[in-house]
C-alpha cells in the first residue's frame, strides 16, 4: 500500500503506513483546544517522530547564551515543555507488542475529521506469529470542557481466539531526542519534570510535578471504562513518573475489548498540589458524568456552530478546499480555550519557537478569530493585557516611556536573544494596538474597549512618543528599529513601523475620547492628547520619488541587488546559508514588509502606489518565512494579479500540507494557516475594516469558479458568495448592516443583494521574481506562469526624495527635495 494523503473536503486523511512520516503527521494530526495540545502520535506510544503533550503557558526557563553580555539583554529563555503524556495505550497480542516497525499492518488509516474534531485510527495489524487483530481508535481534545481529553480504544480478533493485555499510561519525563544546539535548553528539556505527588485508586491516577527553574506547576489525571468479557482482569500501579492501568482479557472472535480513557489537565505558577489534584480530578468526574457520547456530541454541536459561521467554500480546486477547512480548524484548536493565555507560533502543535508567541498572532491569527469567534480574539487580547506590567517594565530598562511588548515569549517577558531582531522589532507593539482596535470596532465590545483596550492603546502610545523624535526636516522620525523583514535590522523610519505607529496614535486618541474616566485614571492630559496628534500629524513616511516606490526604510532602495541568479535553490533559506551581514547591506527580503504596509495601512495609499510599490517588492522577497505568502496574495489581487494572487494563496495554504518550508515536524505555521484564510477573505473577497467600516471588493481569478466564505461583523453574521462576474450579499442572522461593494453602497437586510463585478485593474504584471510562487513542486504556479530567476533589476538613482502617501487617488507624485518631511494623514 502506498502511503499518503487523500484528498477530501471536511477531513485530513492518511492511507498506509510510513514511519518515516511519523514526525510531520503527528504535527498535523495534532489535537488541542488552546489549553491542552496532544501531538498526533500513534495510540502504543512508539514509533514516534516526536513525542508531545502542552499545556499552553507551561514552560520552563533557561539561561540565554551571549557572547558579549550587554545592557538590557533578556537574562532568561523560555521553552515549551513535553508534560505528562496521557494519550499512550499499549497493546500486547498474545504476549507480542503491537508495533508497526514489527509484524505487518495490512490496512493502515487515520483521519482527521474537521466537523466532529476526532482524529481517527483504523489498523489491521499481523503479529511475526500470525495473531491478526483489528484496531480502531478515536481521539478528541474539548472544545466544551477545557480540561478533558478522551480516546476510545477498540480492539478485537480477526479470525482467532486471542489474549489481549492493555497498558494506559500516565508517563512523565518522556524521552525526547533533542534537536537543539543550546546545551542549556537540552538540560532544561532534560526530565524537565520534578514528582510532587502520585495516588491511583480503582482506574484513576493522577500525578502532580513541578518545574526545576520557573516554578510552575502541573497535574494529569486519567480515568477510565472498560467493556470486556468477564474473565477481564485490571490492575493499577503508580510510580512517580508513571501510572499505569493494566486491563487483561481473553477475547473470542466476535467479542472485543473497548476502554473509554478520560484525561484531565491543570497547571499553576501559584496553586499547590492538593489544589491542582483536586482540578484535575473535577475534570475527570465531570467527562465520565458526560461520557463518551456526550463528548462527541459537545464537539459536533460546537464545530457546527463554528462551521456556520466561518466556513470557506471554493469551486475549483478540491485541494485547496481542504486546505483551507484544514487551516480552520487548527486556528479554532490554538485559541478557543486559551482563556487569557498566548497563542503560540506553531499553536500546541509541536516545540517548534520553543513554544513562543510573536506579533503572528496579533497581525495574521486575530483577524481570523476576530471575524468568527470574537471571544477567543478577546482573550488572546486579555493576555497582552495582563502582561502589560511586563511590556512596561521593558520599556523602562530600555530607557523608554509606554510599554515594550515582547518579540517572542511565553510569560510576557521578551525571551528573544538576538536584539536586532527582538528587542528593535518594536513594530510589535503598534501590531497589538492595531489587533486591539480592529476588535473593538468589528465587536463593539464596549467593556474589552473601556477596561482592557483603552489601557493598551494609551501605554503603546507612550512607547512611540519616547522612541520617536522630531527633525526639522523631517517630521516625526523612528529611528534604529526593526521592521517584520528580518533581512534588514536596525533601521531609520521602516514604513510598516511608522505608519502603524501613527495609527496607534490616532487609536489612542479615539479610545480616550470614548472613554474619558479611563483615560482620567492614566493621567492621560489635553497635551498629551495633542501630541500624539502632532506626531501621527507630522510621521515620516519616506518616498524615492526617483523610483516612484516607497523605500521599505530609509536608503533601502539604495542598497545592492541581491544577486538571486547566484543563489542555487538549495541556498534558501537565505539566513542558514548566508551572514545577516551580508542580507542586512542587500534589496533582499525575508517576508512582506513594505507590502504589509500596503495591506494594513491600505487607507493611506492610492491603488497606483499599491501597485507600484507591490510589483518592486515582490521581485525582491523570498519568503524565507512563511508570513509572507498570505499578505503578498491580498496586494496581488487588488493591484489586479489574480493569478499571482491565487499561486500566492495556495502556498499560505499549503505550506504545512506539503511541508514548503522542511519543519513541519516541530509544528505547523498558524500564522501561515491565518494567512491563507486573509488572502481569500481580503484578498479575493477584497474585505477591508479601515476606520472601522467593513467594505468588499471581490474579484476571482480564472482557476475558480466560486468561492463562499462567511464572518461576523459587530453581532450580524454574513455570508458573500463570488463568482467571476457576480457577488452576493446575504445577512445570515443579525441586525441589518451596510457595507460597500466596490465602493457601491450595499444595506443588508433580509434579502440576498447580487452585484456585478467590475473588471479589474490593469497594471503591469511585476517583473520575474527571486523566488516563484511554490504551491507546487515544480516551478510552474498555479496560475499557470513559469517564473524564472533574475540576475538585475531596475538600476537605483543617485537622488532619494521623499513624500507621503496621499489619502486621494487623484494625488500624483512630486517631488518634495532631498531632506524633507511629510506628514501621512489618514484618510
């Protein structure tokens, strides 16, 4: 049997059996709920890729290495830990291990169904002596019951009478084979996990640890129903590291063995033992109150719910479909439950980051959320919220007013060793304010606004004030940053920082305006008031008037051309094989930057900008990460690239599926995933929330017949169906609402409104690029191009002028002199 995926449009399916793939299925069957994370690991426990059950926030710590120790340098690393794994059941046949490096597995299938969140296992298994058993198992992590994990095992005999012996284990301290080169996070992953405290009776167990360094900790329970013939015999031991339930019967053909095992899950960093026992075993009373059925039947009726409300429809390409129900689900699974905790890069899916959260949540996973389940957008907010002392704190050792938010952590404290991409990333800030006003406006959450919102947007603002300076000439200056491309560091005026700054301004100001006893309760005065709105006033955005683009950051476009011609495909990505010093002096770029400017800031420039500066940077950006591929799709498809723009979302939509990037093992990409939602929502539909005013402009490219998405706008839901020559506007549930359609106004009532599509843009295609689309794995896009590599571009004036943006699309530009300033008002 060949092993594989099968292609299907609500589940992710796996035919045969490879244990050489073991590590990147386990990352993309990997189950979770925003608070507990299992890895999609065989039921027996081995073989595995990599082993992996998290709690979300759970880590340990460990010292950062440095060279050169400096001031201001973060003192400690923090790093996801593999806790208690509950999902091992061992089966013996007639005294031989059910192993798939051993015997023979004549059919082998596992699916992962998107409507009823169950990851399933079928296995026909021949022991080395001929004992043939069929095996089939379903797992869920709750969407309902934030503790709970079950699994139903169920084995039986194919055509013989057969002992079975059962082995359900609560295992601590798994053995992991490290990857890393840090000796010091391959100690502290090193039985990162200290016994505080055992008891088994009947089929529960529960075991509590804690961690060495950061002082956290954790319980797991198990319980556990059995249905068997009556000569079944059971047995519980408990060890500090191990519980183990042991259930042996004999079993005639016909007759099987099934086990119901219940997991329940809890940590703390201040809560005691008996305290977290006793959770935990409240989770378990409460999931065998439940049962199994009704289990099922709370994660059906929730994904129904979900569904709705969120689903993406395409006619046309039946792979991308399942991709983008495949992303779904998994951005559902890293924030539903999180309940004021992270999101983490790779989700629970896997260590990869360490575990950590980055501004990808904010820019690429909230929006997602914000527009299908506004309460799991809150409580990722709420986190940032209740870290705030900490950004604070940053803020005041780097000598800077406001608050500091992390680049990558998992408590709130930056944890990021390499300043020039960590702590100068200062546009993460900007990137929650931004993430906290599109909720406010898309919820009207009026209490998130005045407790939790109001706060974050005043003390971001700080931040810009202090960070910022005024030139003469120049305006309203940020200098010494880093902006989302991490092949360029430590630079003057980024456009993406300054321009989301300014917005922070402009945010801050709304906010304390409608909320005048919050902003009483910060100290928030009429002068300071007016200087943010001078600065967002006078911001400097720079512009080579030489070029017509707007430079990524000042002299960017000055820089030499990277050579991409000399660069052989197995270079990239370019960080591992190339000096950061050689990328920073280069026009090479890691990930959309300036473009996701144009994307996020879209009111500030005209569609001619758009595309100009679009079609510059695409030639020069490798997306050597994966945030890029998303946000380079919507810019295509409003400049008029449809085909760029479809080969762009597939890659967002693939990337995990095919392993674009080689380390889908360690986890999958939910920015990425988010991404690839974005480029079909505010890509092809043309959805955009500037100033708060939900507006569309969709447009298809020839490869679709149709695509249907649905989301939420303040407490209407909505569905827009779009074809190649017709969009359809329907209000599914809510008050009536208005919105534009291509700057038509549309009033949505109880009636479906149809519209014709205008034709699109006429822009010039962007020029060859460094790197093609890759959702394929050839050369060819899916839009049907072959893209070949460049050697030069488009040769760089001596004269770099700048000027804003304009807010009107009749504004041409001019030239404004080599040293002068412009302020980029919002429109």
């Amino acid at each position: 049997m060949t092993a594989g995926f099968h292609c299907a449009p609500w589940a992710l399916s796996w035919r045969g059996l490879s244990i050489d793939d073991l590590h990147r299925t386990e990352s993309l069957f990997a189950l979770g709920n925003g608070h507990i994370g299992l890895r999609g690991s065989l039921d027996e426990g081995e073989p595995t890729g990599l082993p992996g059950t998290y709690l979300n926030g759970f880590y340990e710590e460990h010292d950062l290495p440095y060279a050169e120790a400096g001031y201001g340098y973060p003192e400690a690393g923090q790093t996801v830990v593999n806790v208690t794994d509950g999902k091992i059941i061992r089966l013996l046949v007639d005294d031989e291990p059910v192993d798939m490096r051993y015997g023979k597995a004549t059919n082998h299938h596992r699916t992962l169904d998107f409507r009823t969140g169950l990851l399933t296992r079928e296995t026909e298994w021949e022991s080395p002596t001929g004992a043939r058993v069929r095996l089939r198992t379903e797992r869920l992590v709750s969407f309902t019951q934030r503790a709970v994990a079950a699994i139903r095992f169920h084995v039986e005999p194919v055509d013989r009478p057969l002992q079975l012996v059962a082995q359900s284990d609560l295992l601590a301290n798994e053995p992991i084979v490290t990857e890393t080169d840090d000796p010091r996070i391959a100690a502290a992953l090193q039985d990162p996990l200290v016994a505080e405290f055992q008891r088994g009776d009947g089929t529960r167990a529960v075991l509590v640890h804690s961690t060495r360094k950061s002082g956290l900790r954790m319980a797991a329970g198990m319980d556990h129903e059995i249905d068997a013939p009556d000569n079944l015999r059971r047995e519980l031991t408990v060890e500090d590291d191990l519980a183990r339930l042991t259930a042996a019967v004999d079993v005639e053909p016909g007759q099987s063995l099934t086990i119901t095992k219940y997991l329940g899950y809890g940590w703390s960093a201040q809560r005691s033992a008996p305290a977290l026992r006793a959770q935990v075993e409240a989770a378990l009373a409460g999931a065998l109150q439940t049962g199994w059925d009704g289990l099922v039947r709370e994660q059906r009726e929730f994904l129904d719910d979900f569904w709705a409300v969120a689903d993406v429809e395409v006619d046309g390409d039946p792979e991308l479909q399942q991709a983008l129900r495949f992303a779904l689900f998994h951005i559902v699974q890293a924030g539903v439950r999180g309940e004021n905790r992270a999101i983490p890069g790779k989700g629970l899916t896997g260590p990869g980051y360490d575990g950590h959260s980055f501004w990808d949540t904010e820019t690429f996973v909230l929006p997602v959320l914000t527009y299908t389940i506004p309460d799991a957008a809150r409580d990722a907010l709420r986190w940032r919220y209740n870290t705030l002392d900490r950004a604070r704190e940053r803020a005041r050792v780097l000598g800077k007013k406001g608050a500091a938010f992390p680049w990558r952590s998992i408590n709130g404290a930056e944890c990021s060793a390499y300043w020039p991409a960590g702590t100068a990333a200062f546009h993460v800030s900007a990137d929650i304010a931004d993430a906290v006003a599109r909720y406010t406006a898309a919820t009207g959450d009026t209490d998130f606004d005045a407790r939790e919102g109001t706060e974050i947007l005043v003390q971001t603002a700080r931040l810009w004030m202090s960070l910022g300076h005024y030139d003469p000439h120049d305006g309203f200056r940020i200098d010494g940053v880093t902006g989302p491309d991490e092949y360029t560091a430590i630079v003057d005026n980024n456009v993406y920082t300054n321009v989301m700054a300014q917005k922070n301004l402009t945010e801050a100001i709304a906010a304390c305006e409608r909320n005048p006893k919050t902003a009483d309760r910060l100290e928030v005065d009429p002068e300071e008031i007016t200087a943010w709105r001078t600065a967002a006033d006078r911001m400097c955005v720079p512009y080579d008037d030489l070029l017509g683009v707007h430079p990524q950051s000042e002299n960017f476009t000055s820089h030499a051309e990277w050579d991409f011609e000399g660069t052989p495909e197995d270079k990239y990505p370019l960080l591992l094989n190339y000096p950061y010093f050689d990328l920073y002096r280069k026009q090479v770029v890691k990930q959309a930057d300036l473009v996701l400017a144009l994307h996020l800031r879209g009111d500030l420039f005209t569609l001619e900008q758009k595309a100009a500066d679009f079609a510059y940077y695409d030639a020069r950006t490798v997306r050597d990460s994966s945030l890029s591929a998303g946000t380079q799709s919507v810019i295509a498809a409003e400049c008029g690239h449809l085909d760029l723009a479809y080969d762009y979302l597939v890659e967002a939509a693939m990337t995990d599926l095919r392993d674009l990037h080689d380390n889908v093992g360690h986890g999958i990409h939910m920015a990425s995933l988010a991404g690839a939602w974005t480029a079909v929502v505010a890509g092809l539909g043309g959805m955009r929330d500037h100033g708060g005013t939900l507006t569309f402009a969709p447009r298809l490219p020839p490869a679709l017949s149709k695509i249907t998405f649905r989301m939420r706008w303040r407490t209407s839901c909505l569905r827009i169906d779009i074809t190649p020559t017709q969009a359809t506007y329907h209000l599914l549930s809510g008050p009536p609402l208005t919105t534009t359609h291509h700057s038509t106004p549309v009033d949505l009532t109880d009636s479906p409104i149809t519209l014709d599509i205008p034709p699109p843009p006429t822009f010039p295609p962007p020029p060859p690029r460094g790197r093609t689309p890759s959702p394929c794995s050839g050369q060819v896009g899916r839009g049907g191009k072959r893209w070949t590599r460049h050697s030069s571009l488009s040769g760089c004036g001596s004269t770099r002028n700048w000027k804003p943006p304009s807010p009107t699309p009749e504004s041409t530009p001019t030239r404004t002199g080599s040293a002068s300033w412009a302020a980029a008002t919002p429109s």
